[in-house]
C-alpha cells in the first residue's frame, strides 16, 4: 500500500509571505537607520537675529515662516518630524507644530515632501494641491493619515525659501 499523501503548501502564497516580512523588516531597518541621530532640528530651535540697523531696517526677532500661530522659526524640511496642535477640529482648524526627534519622540506626523512656489501668490493658489498631488498616496497607504499643507506666509515666503509643507499626519 501506498503511504498516505502529504498535504503541499501552495507555492505562491508562501513566497508572497516570505516577502513581506523581508519587505516589513528591511523597511523597519532602513527608517531607524535614516531617523538615528537625527535630532529633527531642535539642536537650535531659536531663530538668529537680524544685526541692529536702522529703524527702517526690518522687523527684529524672530521671523516665522508660516505666520506665529503656526510658531515654527525655521522653514521645515523633508523628513522632519512634527508634533501638531489643533485649534479646532484635526484638519479642518489652524495648527501650531513643533519638530521633534523622529527616533526618541511621538511625532503626530513628518514632513514628506516641500512644494516650491515661484512666489507668493503661487504657493497661496497651488501650494496645497501640490502638496495633496504629492503625498496622498503616502497618506492613504497608512490607516488613519491625512495630507496637510502648511503654506508660508506674505512676510515669511523668503524665509521659507518659497516652500510649502507638504505633511503627513495622524488623524488621531
């Protein structure tokens, strides 16, 4: 008599799982080894200040890219981690962010991408779109993220370096 056959595993769905977990473990490896030492911009959070001039040479203190409700002194950049309040309802009110540390902190969200605007009135009129275009597929491969675009200001344009923020935060 013939022994009892063995039961075979599908080959594909194995394989699909074997890759997978290397793709879930190399992209863990890859994110903490990008996102250690990095201290996110908080080393020197204070913006410099202008040199005394004349009176007529500008406000003094410090300059903020996105307007003061938002409170960040320097432009944000690709990669950096944000904390986010709202003042209202998530998404739909104003923000006050602050960077942190991606690795040592509990970012409510990360700058994915910075849209540069030729001026003023472009980042104001396309700014957010281009910042949904770019990261909406970043925000929907994640189960509860939205896209959010945080546009410089008249006065702080130059200090933003014409760049829109696209970001990628938690709905939570």
């Amino acid at each position: 008599s013939l022994p009892p056959a063995r039961r075979r595993w599908p080959l594909v769905p194995v394989v699909a799982l074997v890759v997978g977990v290397l793709l879930v473990v190399v992209g863990g490896t890859w994110a903490a080894v990008s996102l250690t030492g990095d201290d996110g911009g908080t080393k020197d959070a204070t913006a410099k200040k202008r040199p005394a001039g004349s009176p007529s040479s500008g406000p003094t203190g410090p300059v903020y890219p996105y307007g003061e409700q938002v409170g960040l002194t320097k432009p944000l950049q690709a990669g950096d981690c944000v904390k986010a309040v709202w003042s209202g309802p998530a998404f739909k009110s104003a923000l006050n962010l602050g960077v942190v540390n991606c690795a040592k902190d509990w970012p409510d969200g990360q700058v994915v991408a910075v849209d540069t605007a030729d001026d003023y009135a472009d980042a104001l009129a396309h700014g957010a779109q281009r910042c949904t275009s770019q990261s909406a597929a970043t925000a929907d491969a994640l189960p509860d993220a939205g896209v959010y675009a945080v546009a410089p200001t008249k006065d702080g344009f130059v200090a933003a370096k014409g760049g829109t923020a696209c970001l990628v935060l938690g709905r939570h």
